[in-house]
C-alpha cells in the first residue's frame, strides 16, 4: 500500500536522487520522453536537505520504496536554480501588475512517479497530499512544464493547474494551482 508523506529521512533524499536520474531528460530516449514524460533540473542530496528542512516534500512510499515525489521549494531557493529565474521574475511581475494575487505561494520544484507506479493514480495522489499540506498557508502553487511534455502538461492540468504563462520561444510554460478559491 502506498502513503504519501512528507520526506522525513536521509535515505528519502538519497531515493529521490536516484529516481531524479533515472528520469532526466539526457538519460531518455525520445520516444521514452514523448510517451512517458521528463525531469529537467538535477537536485543534489545537499540542496534537496535544505528544502526539505524549509518546507518538507512529499513522497509517495511503497515500503521503502519512493515510488514517486513532489518537492516543495520555496522562493529562497530560486538562486539555486537559474533556470527558474525566468518563472520567478513572471510572477513577481503578474503580482506587481496585479494580475497574480500578491499572496504566499509555493513552487513544486518538481514531480516525478516512477516508471512502473504510472497511470495508478500516484501523481494525482501526490498533488493532493501536497495541497493538504500546504493550502493552509500559500494561496496557490505554481511550477514550469516543458511544453515539449505534453504527459506532464496534460498531467498538471487534470490536477487544477492552469497555463498562466508561456516563456519567450514557447519551450517552457508557466502552470498555477489556485487554492484561495477553495471552500476547504
């Protein structure tokens, strides 16, 4: 039976590395990134320890088998993760413009279900473990998807996410949850 929970050990960490490379998009064919989606970022031990002590992430957990994850990552981290600055520059931007609600969110600085765990309802499971740990706290969610992973897109938007921004050049865009509007 699987638990979603939050990462509470070292060897969580570790587990979600591993997984992490085994789904990188340079580890991928493309037909295996066209059919079963890809992770871009690479999160070390270290990094992801940190996060966690902040704001810790969800796992899903098959004995001692991490058989998916969705890391928590708040805005102290952005400097980490260049790649990231493009979304975090867009959101301030949309807040300031009050396009965005000038509210605490929170990023997912990534999701991933193991290979034999897809289509069982993990990814769906994990974001509803994520948004009941965190919806009491932050008004909403947001990542980035790469357009180029329509699994994932597809994926995000069957969970609540919504396109709010599409990057220069179209390779990457920006998805939101919103959970201010919920009753819960």
């Amino acid at each position: 039976m699987i638990r979603y929970i939050p990462v509470s050990t070292h060897e969580h960490i570790h587990q979600i590395v591993e997984l992490q490379q085994q789904n990188l998009a340079g580890n991928l064919t493309d037909e295996q990134k066209r059919s079963q989606g890809f992770v871009t970022l690479v999160h070390t031990d270290n990094v992801l320890q940190r996060m966690n002590n902040t704001e810790p992430s969800i796992i899903a957990l098959d004995e001692n088998k991490i058989a998916g994850y969705c890391l928590a990552m708040t805005e102290s981290f952005a400097e980490e993760f260049p790649d990231l600055q493009p979304m975090y520059q867009e959101i301030t931007r949309m807040q300031a413009e009050n396009t965005l609600p000038a509210k605490p969110y929170i990023t997912i600085g990534q999701v991933c279900v193991a290979q034999e765990y897809r289509g069982q309802g993990v990814f769906d499971s994990l974001y509803e473990a994520f948004k009941k740990q965190f919806s009491q706290r932050y008004a909403f969610a947001v990542t980035e998807v790469s357009a180029r992973n329509q699994r994932s897109l597809q994926a995000h938007k069957r969970v609540g996410f919504t396109v709010i921004h599409t990057h220069p050049g179209g390779d990457w865009l920006t998805v939101l949850w919103d959970w201010s509007r919920n009753s819960e």
